[in-house]
C-alpha cells in the first residue's frame, strides 16, 4: 500500500448500523460508509463543489454554475445521483471515463472546463471512492442545469477527441520510488487531485497545459495565477514551507501575500478543509519544484519600503493633486491607511511587502481593485468591496480612476516599473485578453479551417478503423 494516500482516507468510522442487522451485513455497511467518507474527503481534496455547486446557496452538485471561458459560458453540470437531470445513471466505468478521460455517458466529450486532464491521474482505488460518494452521499437535485451553447467550431464537442488525442496524458498517478512518500503524496495532491497546474500552468495556443513551465504562471483571464515554482526570485523559493502552509489554509501572510478570486475559492472551498498533512505534503513538494525563471527581478513580495511615507512627500502630493492619491485617500486609506501599512493586527494588509503590488504585471492589483476580496476561512469573512461593481455598496470606480489609483500604489508602494493604462482596465473589465484561439471564429478563418480539417480526417480515421473491426480483420 502506497502510504501517501492515508491521509484522504476517512480517518473516523461513523457507520450507522441496522439495529437489526446480521454481522456480515453490518461490516458491508460500515465498509460502504468508510467509502462514501473517503470519497467526501476526496471531492473536498479536488474541489469538486467549485464549479458543480453553483455559488450563493446553490443545490449542491447541481451545477449550473457558469465558468466564463474565452470561448463562451460553460455550464458546468449537475452531478448528483438524480436519474433525469443528474449522474444517476453512471456505472463506475461512465463515472471513470468522465472524470479521467473527459467523455459523458453519451460518448460525447467534455470541455477541459472540467479537469479530467489532472483527473486523469486520480487512482482507481480513489475513483472508486469518489464514485460511491456521488451516488450514495450526495442528495439526488432533479434539476438540468443550463446547456452549454459554444459558438462554431468549437460547439463541435468531437473536436476534443483531437485536442484529447494530442494533450491529454491518460495515465493513473506512479509514485516516485526514488522519492520520500511526503513528496508523492505532495505530487498527488498538487497535479491529480487540487489540480494547481490548471490555474498556475500557463497553456499554449491551443490552450493545453505548457508542460515545460510546469506551474510557471498563467492567466486566468482577470486573475493571474503566479509562478509557484521553487524559484528564488520568479516563484516561492523564498517563502518558507511553514508560509506556504499558512497562505494555503489562511490566504494571508502579512507581509507576503493574500488571497483572493480563484486562489480564495480554492481555499474556502478546499484547501482550508484537508488535514495538516496534505497542506504540510503540498508545501514541501512546491519547495522541490524545478525552478521556473521569468522577467522577475526581485521576489515580489519584497518591493516597497515598509517605512512610513515623509510628510513632505504627503504635502506635496495633496498640493499637487495627485489624481491617484485622491482617489487612494478617498477609496482605500480608510482600511489601509494614508501610508499603505495596514492595520497592526493584519486584518488590513500592507500594499508594500504584498506580492500583488509587486509583481511584474498589474493584473492581481487591477483585479481587486474590480472584483474585491471575499474569502471566508474558518468561519471568518475577510472583505474587501469590489470598486469595478455598479451594484455594489462602494462607488464604483470608473477605468480611468482605477488605472491612476493602481499607477499610484505602484509607484509608492509595489514595483514602479509596471504602469496601466485605461485601456488595460477596460481589458481586465470585460474578463481580461482572449487568448488567441478564442478570436478564431472571427480573425484566424484558415486555422479554423485547418481545425475542421483535422476533426474531419480524425472522423475518417475512426471510421475506417470501426469499418475494419467490424470485417474482422
Ligand atoms: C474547474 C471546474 C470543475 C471542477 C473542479 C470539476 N468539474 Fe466536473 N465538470 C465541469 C464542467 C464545466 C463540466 C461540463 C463540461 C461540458 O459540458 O463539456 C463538468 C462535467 C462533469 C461530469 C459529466 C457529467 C455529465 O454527464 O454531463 C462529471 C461526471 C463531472 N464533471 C464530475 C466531477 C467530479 C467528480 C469532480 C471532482 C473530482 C469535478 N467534476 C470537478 C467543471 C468542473
Ligand atoms: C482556480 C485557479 C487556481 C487554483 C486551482 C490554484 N490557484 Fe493558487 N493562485 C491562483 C491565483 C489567481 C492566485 C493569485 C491570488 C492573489 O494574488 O490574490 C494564486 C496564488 C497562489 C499563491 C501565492 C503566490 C504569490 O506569490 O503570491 C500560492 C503559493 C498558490 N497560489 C499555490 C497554489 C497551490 C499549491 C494550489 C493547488 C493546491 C493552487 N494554488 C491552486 C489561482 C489558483
Ligand atoms: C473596507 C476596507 C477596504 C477598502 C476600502 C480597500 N481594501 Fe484592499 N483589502 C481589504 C481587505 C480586508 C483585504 C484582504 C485581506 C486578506 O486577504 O486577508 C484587502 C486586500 C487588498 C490587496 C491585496 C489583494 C491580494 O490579492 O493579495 C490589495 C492590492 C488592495 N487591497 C488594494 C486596495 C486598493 C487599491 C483599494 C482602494 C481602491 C482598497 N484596497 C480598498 C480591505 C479594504
């Protein structure tokens, strides 16, 4: 038995038993109930609630949630054991080949929305787990979650077998022998399970994980997931491992990092529920990740004087009118102070010191301006209100406002090398840069052809095969 999987599985047994029951019944059901645990636990580990629960009191797992891809929405589905509008028809290989090789019961296939490419490592013992979880844990919702409308060609879902055929690596999880068991069960969690990769990899034109800058940093649309490679500079080598645990259960280091938008979700929905053993596990392998350079030249977290701000450089800043100090003094002093140094007991961050001010792109920084900081961890909300939203309760700041109030804590605060436009706002607004295969329907007609050409020839080849099968050649 591989001992880096202990810790997922169900450490309690709380099996209800028949009062009536004979004694092998009985040990079946407490068996059945173990498994249903393990699974519980297994769906936390890899977030499962995050798309397929819908947000603010949705049924959960009954989807409906959209993810905005660049492509369009993708709904993700309901996957409770309802029999009309959920899974509940799923045999154990359905459920095996829709998690880990991203193809329904109805053979067709799965938008890499949902992230069968990182599932496709969970082990069978753990699929098995998982399985009996949904079916015998989860409360049937007999409700369909909205269908997914993509526009041509990527509507065609047969083109992912391509995509499928040339991305998606179809092999359960090995562990490394020559590696302790903390680092394969890190690796577990971190590449089949938490699928960190997804968000901190970034993808290649066709939006397939750039392996050879494996969690390097990628673009998540408005957010971006930042390198998390042991690099000393670009990634988390200077973090300490005992760090990298508290951002993973907390999302907050004062003085490094916080978390908010996908990073935050992920630790409301998940990372903050595992035993101190994954967490421990999942620091501990990062540390060991092959270093990933990038345009960085100093830790992130390391830019900005942690010294108060000169009067002098106060006054000359109200007398000058400094359009992004108004905006700072009216907006954001009151929560972290005129000199950006937050409150003493953390509960405000400093903006120096603060991996969002200074890394080498704004769009973390731009981001929260818009989108605000919602993350509850063990039972607490940590707030920040969102200043790009017309209903929220804050005025909501115009583009303009935005890009000066980010030049200022930039260039008082974080790295004063990175500048924003308004129309970089505007960007990061509407959901950030498409990547190139989005504006395909409408820019790159000849790769779109190029594409319809390879699905047909991939449905030739299928065909042919089927055709020499059922010859009996
Ligand atoms: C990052 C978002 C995301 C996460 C996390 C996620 N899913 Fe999904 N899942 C989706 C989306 C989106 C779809 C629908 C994709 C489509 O329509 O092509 C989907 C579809 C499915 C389906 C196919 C159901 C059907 O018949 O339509 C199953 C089964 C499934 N997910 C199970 C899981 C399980 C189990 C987990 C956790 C281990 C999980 N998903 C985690 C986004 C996600
Ligand atoms: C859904 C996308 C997503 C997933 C999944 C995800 N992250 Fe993140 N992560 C982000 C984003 C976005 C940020 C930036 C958050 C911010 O600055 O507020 C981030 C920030 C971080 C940081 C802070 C880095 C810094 O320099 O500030 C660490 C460490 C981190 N993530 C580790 C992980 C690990 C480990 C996993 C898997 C267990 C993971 N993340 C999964 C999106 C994600
Ligand atoms: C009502 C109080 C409040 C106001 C007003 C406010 N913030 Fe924040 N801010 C917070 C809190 C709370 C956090 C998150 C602390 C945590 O994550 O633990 C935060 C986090 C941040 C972060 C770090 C985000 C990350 O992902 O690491 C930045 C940058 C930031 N604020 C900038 C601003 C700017 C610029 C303004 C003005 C436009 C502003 N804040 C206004 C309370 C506030």
């Amino acid at each position: 038995m591989w001992a880096g999987m202990h810790a997922v599985q169900a450490q309690t047994a709380a099996p209800v038993q028949p009062a009536a029951a004979s004694a092998p019944a009985a040990a079946t059901a407490s068996s059945d109930a173990l498994l249903v645990e393990k699974g519980r636990k297994l769906a936390v580990a890899a977030d499962c609630a995050a798309c397929h629960t819908a947000p603010k009191g949705g049924a959960s797992f009954a989807g409906g949630y959209p993810i905005a891809s660049p492509l369009g929405s993708i709904y993700a589905t309901n996957i409770t054991p309802s029999s009309s509008a959920g899974i509940g028809s799923y045999s154990l290989e359905d459920f095996s080949r829709a998690l880990r090789q991203g193809v329904r019961k109805d053979g067709a296939h799965l938008y890499p929305a949902m992230p069968y490419t990182a599932y496709a490592q969970i082990t069978d013992e753990d699929t098995e787990a998982l399985y009996a979880y949904f079916m015998h844990g989860v409360k049937p919702v007999d409700q369909a979650a909205p269908q997914t409308a993509l526009p041509f060609p990527f509507n065609i879902r047969l083109s992912m077998a391509v995509w499928n055929a040339l991305y998606l690596k179809d092999q359960r999880f090995k562990p490394d022998a020559s590696k302790p068991p903390e680092w394969n069960h890190g690796a577990y969690l971190v590449d089949a399970l938490a699928h960190c990769s997804t968000c901190h990899t970034p993808r290649n034109t066709l939006m397939a994980e750039d392996s050879s800058r494996y969690l390097g940093g990628g673009s998540l649309g408005a957010w971006y997931a930042p390198n998390i490679t042991s690099d000393a500079i670009n990634g988390i080598g200077g973090w300490t491992e005992a760090e990298l645990v508290q951002y993973l259960k907390t999302g907050r280091v004062p003085g490094k990092a916080q978390a908010a938008g996908p990073m935050a979700e992920a630790i409301e929905h998940s990372l903050q529920h595992l035993p101190d053993s994954d967490i421990q596990a999942i620091a501990s392998y990062l540390k060991q990740t092959k270093a990933v350079a990038g345009g960085e030249t100093q830790p992130r977290y390391s830019y900005g004087k942690a010294s108060l701000q000169s009067e002098d450089t106060q006054r000359g800043l109200i007398d000058g009118a400094d359009a992004g100090w108004k905006v700072f003094s009216g907006s954001c002093a009151h929560c972290h102070q005129a000199n950006a140094t937050g409150t003493a007991n953390g509960e405000y961050p400093s903006l120096f010191h603060n991996s969002v001010t200074g890394a080498d792109r704004a769009d973390n920084l731009v981001a929260t301006i818009l989108h605000g900081v919602d993350r509850t961890v063990q039972g607490r909300a940590h707030f920040m209100p969102a200043f790009g939203d017309a209903a929220s309760f804050t005025d909501r700041l115009s583009d303009q406002e935005i890009a000066d109030v980010s030049n200022y804590v930039l260039t008082q605060y974080g790295n004063p090398a990175v500048k924003v436009q308004v129309a970089d706002v505007a960007a990061l607004r509407a959901g950030g840069k498409p990547p190139l295969i989005a504006q395909l329907p409408r820019l790159i007609l000849p790769a779109a052809v190029v594409l319809l050409v390879l699905v047909i020839a991939f449905i030739v080849i299928r065909q042919r095969r089927k055709a020499a099968g059922s010859s009996g050649v």
